[in-house]
C-alpha cells in the first residue's frame, strides 16, 4: 500500500506480450510502450534528479538564429515543439545540401546544454558518413563561447569496446549497433554497405530480432536520431530501433509513404530539392539522353558465331559455338549479355558533345567532373577501360570507386575526386551513391536503371551540392562557376517506373525437386546454387518446430543454415575474400577465385546427396500450401431503402467516424502505428476498421452506408454494393473524402483501369498470360493489394505459383506487379 502523500513515480503494467511504462513526473504523465524494464540503477539515477528529460525539453530557451539558414531554424524549432508534446517519432525532410548533419549536431547540442539529454545515439547511413558526421562534430562551434562540441562533450564511433558512460553522442550504423545487442560479429566491409542497397536485397530477409542486452539497456539513448530513414530502417532492423525506450528522429531528403508513416505522420519540416535550388543552396539540373540501338531494342546474335561465355561469379571465360540465334533485350545487356561496343558508342557519343551541346560555353580542355552509375563492379571496370581508351587518357583520368577496391584505396580516390584537377569520371555502382559530398560534380551518368525512387533521388543528389567559385576553380579551371549538373540518361531511368524488389531467384522454370536434383548429380552453377537457397528459406519460414527437427535430424543442421550457407556461398565478394585468405593474397586471380568457389561447394550441397532428405524436403513443401478461404463476413440487412431522415443519420454517423479517424484511414499509417509485434497485413488492419465502424456509438455496417448514399446521392452511386468487406470500405473511403466523385463497386473500377493498362502496353500479351495477368487484376480487386508472397496461395498455387509466374514473365514480373498495384488502386 502506498499512501496519497508518497505516490509511486514509475508505473509499469505488463502481460506476456508488452509492457507499459509512465513517469509520474513528467509533465503530462503518458503510458508508453517499451521493450523491457528499465534498471533498478537507472531508476536510481532518475530519482536523485530535481526533475525528468521530458519536463527538462519544456525549458529549452528560444533558438540562437546566427549562422543558420531559415530551413534549419525551422527545422530546430519544430523538432523541439514536437519533443515538448513528447511525441515518440518525428521525422525531418531537408534536400541534400541542405545542412541535416550541422542542424542535427545543433538540436543535440541545445539538449544537451538546456535539458541535459544523457546520450544520444546519431545513426548513418554506412561507416563511411559515421567518419564524416565525427568531423562535423569536431568542427562544429558552440555559439556561447566558441569552444568546439568535442570540447564539452564525448562523442565516438561505436566499436567493439561498447558505448562509454561519459559518451554524450555515439555514431554508428544500424548493422554495428545490432552486432552489440546481439553479441554477433561484423565485418568492417559489412559497416560500409549502405542502407538502400540493403533494401534492393530484403526481398527474402526476415526482420532482425533482438532480445534484451543488460550491457546496452533500453534506456541507452534518449534519442536517436537516423540519417537517412531508408526503407530497410522499418523493414529489416525495426526491432533494434523499437528495442531502445528513446525519442526517434529522421533525417531524409527523399520521404517515401512508409517513411512518413513509420514515423506516425509527424513531418516537423519539410525543405525539398525546389525549395533548395530557389534558395540557392543546390543546383538545379537538366537532363541528357544517350540511347543507342542495343540499349532501345537489343539484339541477336546469329546461330554459329563463336562467343565468350562470361561467369561473372569467377569471371572465368571460355569459348562456345552457338547452337541457335540468341535474342537478347536492352534489359539483359550487363546482365545476361556483354555488349563492349554499346559502351563505347555511349562513351564515345559523350565524349562527341559534352562540348558542343551539354556545356558548349567550355573550353574543351576540362572535361567536367563526372560520376558514372554501373550496375556492377565487372559493368564499372568495363566502362573505365573504356573512358580512358575513348578519351585517350591513362589511369589518373578515370577510376573505379567501389567496394571491389578496397576501403583505404576507395576512400583516398574520394578525396582525390573532390580535389585534383586530373581525376575527371569516377566510376561507381553503390559506394558514393548516397551521403558523400563531391561537390565539383556537374555531370551524373546513369549507365544503369534504378527501381527505387528514393535511391534513385539519393543518386542524383551527387550533383546538386553548391560550391564557391573559387574552390570550384581549382578543380575546373576553366568554369566560371557551378549552377547547375547535368543528368545523362543513357538507359531510360527518368521515364522508368520505380519499384523496390530484388529477387534471388535466378532459376524460375526449374522446380524446386528437379533443381535438388540437379545439384545432387553435380549442378554446381552459382545461380542454381542461389535459387535453391532463396527457395529453401521460404520453406523454412513455413515449417513448424517438429517440420524443422525431422529435416536437422537427416541433414545433419538446421534448413536455415543449409539455405543461408548456399546463398553467402555463392556470394561473389564472399567468394573473393575467401580466395584472399586461401591463398593470402590482396589480389586474387581468376582461378584462384574459382577454386576458392570449387573448394566450397562440395561441402555444402552435401546433404541433398541423401535422397531421403531431397524427398522430406519435398513433401513438406507440398504440404505447407496453404488453401485460404478468401470470403469475408457480410452485415445483411433485408430492408431495400431508407427514409430520407434514416439515410442522413447514416450518413452523418460516417462522416463523423471519417473525422475521427482521420489519422488512421491510411493503410500506411495503420501498420506502422503499431509496435512491430503487433503489424499486420495492411488487409487485416482495414478489416479491423471495418469492425470499429460497427461497434458504438457508430454501430454501422458498410453495406448501410453505401445505401444510404445510394438513397440521397442516386446519380453518383453506380452498381450494386460490393460484396467484399475490405473493397466496400475502399470504395466508400474514396467517394466521402473526394478521392472519387463516383460511387462504385472497387471491382468494376479495377476492372475498368485494368483494360485501360493493357490497352497502353506496348506489347501484345500471350494468351496464357492474359490469364495470369488477370488473376493479378482480381486479386488487387478482392484485397487491394498484391504481393509476390501471393502466388504460393489460391489460385496461383494450383497452376504453378512463384515459378509460374518467373517463368511467363520474367524480370518484368515485379515490375507488372508494382505498377498493377498503384495503376488499378490510385
């Protein structure tokens, strides 16, 4: 019993599923989710302070605005206004160039001074951006008294030692600071890999899991902010971030939807790219196309030409005489087909006018600067070769930046890039795509496609960055100044659509019992290899605990393991490092790497020599397609109109639910408003809010609703209600918030729209696919969404599922999908 006069200042309430803490102290005492209790020592700590974090952010004195531009006042400000309401999330949206990192070092220097903040936990994108955001704090100067930040405060890049007591502000990557809750090892190169290439290789990846580590406690940090809020951030390490009892706080120049909805809508500022440019703090750019015939339309190699046969894996070639013409489209060129000539006709065309129609006020003597994207670090060797072959130039005028070359190597070309006036084209595939700073650039080439739109708006960030006349002189001496960059487009990525997938699956026409086979008598192919891998995982996910014994009992480990080692054992970086260590060498060579590659791969297809397992394998994947019944409730009601004054009141009861809930009606913001173990489907989450429409004081059923309209709106309403539950709530939402200004079963529209997608389509579909393809249109229909997940149930599954779909559409499936989904929806 505790008495009126000494209440209780920490209130837990758990179950076996969460737990809910609330400071009394604090100035509006809010319950609050967190992952575990905190520490009888940090409760301690808490007690002997005169008062809480969150009653210490409502005395934070005005902004000091010397020195800083109106974007980042206004970004300061409302940061602080957002953790005065003691919101959990925020999220701040500044172009590239705009000053995220300084305005984030300033709000962590005021918490620090004014609401003496214990620690706070600065996230970026790849080891690389954690030096930099060092240096910034180094060099950042308090405006009190012009002593530097490392002067008053502790700041440090997270390594294995851990996290200090007296560190005020620890840096580090999202990758390093799950390897220290989990106690796993990571590699450096692992620590320089960025965020969005994570994404383009999540399609398999289950969310990181993490249990609690008394040596990093929850309340390790009271904020974390995460620079660049990419999607693999709420995707894949979720959980390490839900995992700290913290305010989070994002920095982005390119917001997508999940973005803003992970961070429950609470955009504090928004500076985007245009309002940069106007403010003169980036450059504007214009763009310029270089498109050749293979790239357009591909080609065909006839019958009887003697070709090289390139394995990208070990990069071994050999000689073979083709036995029938071989086709090949734009898409498959660096992927499937090597064509050097379309590098150089590309090269050369650039090379042709970059003086005469991109910057023809140039002398001619400085080519600008220019950042080449590759697609691979083979595709980026290819394109310097030739650079320096087409412009007659050695080693010093192009170089290759990428992972390939080492880190030191990389970093030193970076610096090179910025400063010497002989590197003119670097050349890249993923290393300065996003945060490095080359602000000399005036040239940005695509030589590749990029499916992520927000990837794609990192990529073209490179070249906005500003830079005074006189330094830009020194590297370009004969450019009056920098006022804008120019993008070539030499395969179509300002007009493709973005998608955001990336599949392992390289073998879509095998089945999964053949290609076991087929590794069994000797298929050691690196794609087979990986696409047993990918499939094997998702089989795992399936099982149950028994399921996984049966087959650990016969392979002699876990599936998992199995798949994860033939994945990472095909893995080409993998594979160079281990030919690094077998042979102690920094550059091994081509046979070496495939002996490192030969000297593995006997080892791990070594369980699926024994037929038993091949055949439980098999049969557990049989087993574990699952038949869904698809129907939903219905609400009947067997009146057939209603009274003008009935029909009001129902209307009016929806209106009033649609202001209610109008935070939530976003199906975005429905599954990312919930703690991570407690997401659903974005189906199941609009399911329940069709549940909330019938409980009081709406006491509701869509179906009455859409009647209702139909009685006072008849000229807007078209056809009959639907009958599914989630599509009804779809089209209902729609009408009454003015998305639509007719009424109409979702099925009809998606139907609609669908004919309209395939008359634009370029291509004359096959018959076969026709069905598939409408098989996709009546599942967006019934469920709103698709998913690839989707083609392992009815009714794909009972005509072949995944690998049916592979293998009638190819790499376009994805990309049908993506655009199928927000064509037949938006």
């Amino acid at each position: 019993w505790v008495g009126d006069d000494n209440p209780l200042p920490f209130l837990y309430e758990a179950t076996n599923v969460e737990i809910y803490f609330r400071d009394e102290r604090d100035p509006k005492p809010r319950s609050r989710t967190v992952f575990h209790f905190h520490q009888p020592e940090t409760c301690h700590r808490w007690l002997k302070e005169d008062t809480t974090f969150r009653t210490r952010l409502q005395q934070i004195p005005a902004l000091n605005t010397e020195g800083l531009r109106d974007c980042q006042i206004e970004a300061v400000t409302g940061l602080e206004d957002s953790l005065k309401q003691a919101k959990s999330r925020a999220l701040l949206q500044m172009a590239t160039g705009a000053g995220k990192t300084y305005t984030a070092v300033t709000q962590i220097y005021r918490l620090a001074k004014f609401s003496k903040v214990k620690r706070v936990l600065f996230l970026v994108d790849r080891g690389n951006l954690g030096r930099q955001a060092l240096k910034e704090f180094q060099q950042y100067t308090v405006p009190e008294d012009g002593r530097k930040f490392t002067e008053l405060y502790n700041v440090s890049i997270l390594g294995t030692a851990g996290i200090a007591d007296e560190t005020k502000v620890t840096i580090s990557t999202i990758q390093r600071l799950y390897s220290q809750l989990s106690g796993k090892e990571l590699d450096d190169e692992a620590d320089e890999h960025s965020g969005y290439e994570i994404d383009n290789n999540t399609f398999n990846k289950q969310p990181k899991q993490v249990s609690y580590n008394p040596s990093i406690p929850i309340e390790a940090f009271d904020l974390i902010i995460i620079d660049e809020c990419h999607r693999s951030i709420y995707n894949l390490w979720r959980q390490v971030l839900e995992y700290f009892d913290a305010f989070l706080v994002g920095l982005t120049a390119t917001p997508t939807k999940k973005t803003i909805g992970f961070f429950n809508q609470n955009m504090v500022s928004e500076y985007t790219h245009e309002d940069a440019v106007i403010d003169k703090v980036n450059v504007g750019y214009d763009i310029y196309s270089i498109r050749t015939k293979k790239t357009e339309q591909g080609d065909k190699i006839e019958a009887g030409t003697t070709v090289q046969i390139h394995d990208k894996l070990t990069r071994k070639k050999r000689l073979e005489i083709l036995d029938q013409d071989e086709e090949y489209t734009g898409k498959q060129i660096d992927r499937s087909i090597i064509a050097p000539n379309q590098i150089i006709t590309i090269i050369q065309t650039f090379k042709d006018r970059v003086f005469t129609d991109i910057f023809p006020n140039r002398s001619g003597e400085w080519l600008p600067k220019t950042l080449i994207f590759a697609k691979d670090d083979d595709h980026a060797e290819r394109i310097v070769n030739t650079v320096r072959e087409v412009f007659g130039e050695g080693n010093n005028f192009c170089k290759k930046i990428t992972y390939k070359v080492g880190k030191k190597i990389a970093e030193n070309t970076i610096t090179e890039f910025r400063t010497s006036p002989q590197l003119r084209v670097g050349v890249t595939v993923d290393m300065i795509a996003t945060g490095t700073d080359i602000r000399p650039l005036e040239i940005v080439m695509f030589m590749r496609d990029v499916k992520s739109p927000a990837y794609y708006e990192q990529m073209k960030g490179r070249g906005t960055r500003i830079i005074s006349q006189d330094e830009f002189r020194k590297v370009t001496p004969d450019a009056k100044g920098k006022a804008r960059f120019v993008l070539i487009d030499c395969v179509g990525v300002t007009e493709s659509d973005k998608t955001e997938s990336k599949s392992l699956e390289s073998k879509p026409s095998v089945s999964t019992e053949k290609l076991m086979q087929q590794i069994a008598r000797g298929d050691r192919h690196s794609d087979s290899l990986r696409s047993l891998g990918n499939r094997l995982i998702r089989l795992d996910i399936k099982l149950d605990a028994q399921q996984r014994k049966q087959i650990a009992k016969l392979a002699g480990k876990p599936l998992a393991l199995i798949a994860g080692e033939l994945i990472h054992g095909t893995n080409e970086e993998t594979l160079v490092e281990q030919a690094q260590s077998q042979f102690n060498t920094e550059n091994p060579t081509e046979q070496q790497i495939q002996q490192a590659f030969e000297s593995q791969t006997d080892e791990l297809v070594k369980p699926f020599h024994n037929p038993d397992l091949r055949e439980l394998i098999e049969a557990l994947r049989r087993d574990n397609e699952q038949i869904i019944d698809e129907s939903a409730d219905e609400l009947l009601d067997d009146k057939q109109g209603y009274s003008q004054e009935k029909a009001e009141s129902y209307i009016k009861s929806w209106e009033q639910f649609i202001k209610d809930h109008q935070d939530e009606l976003d199906a975005i913001q429905l599954i990312y408003n919930q703690p991570y173990q407690q997401r659903h489907l974005s189906y199941e989450q609009i399911e329940k809010l069709a549940e909330e429409i019938e409980q009081p004081p709406y006491n509701l059923a869509p179906i009455a609703v859409w009647k209702a309209y139909e009685q006072l709106e008849k000229a807007k309403v078209k056809g009959a209600p639907p009958e599914k539950l989630l599509t009804n709530i779809i089209s209902l939402i729609r009408f009454s918030t003015g998305l639509s200004n007719v009424l109409e079963p979702f099925n009809e529209l998606v139907n609609n729209r669908f004919e309209n997608w395939i008359n634009q389509q370029a291509i004359d579909f096959k018959p076969e696919q026709l069905q598939w393809l409408n098989k996709i249109k009546d599942q967006i229909a019934q469920n709103a969404e698709m998913t690839v997940e989707d083609f392992e149930y009815t009714p794909f599954n009972q005509d072949g599922g995944l690998l049916k779909a592979k293998e009638l559409f190819g790499n376009d499936l994805d990309e049908i999908i993506q655009e199928l989904n927000g064509y037949l929806i938006a």
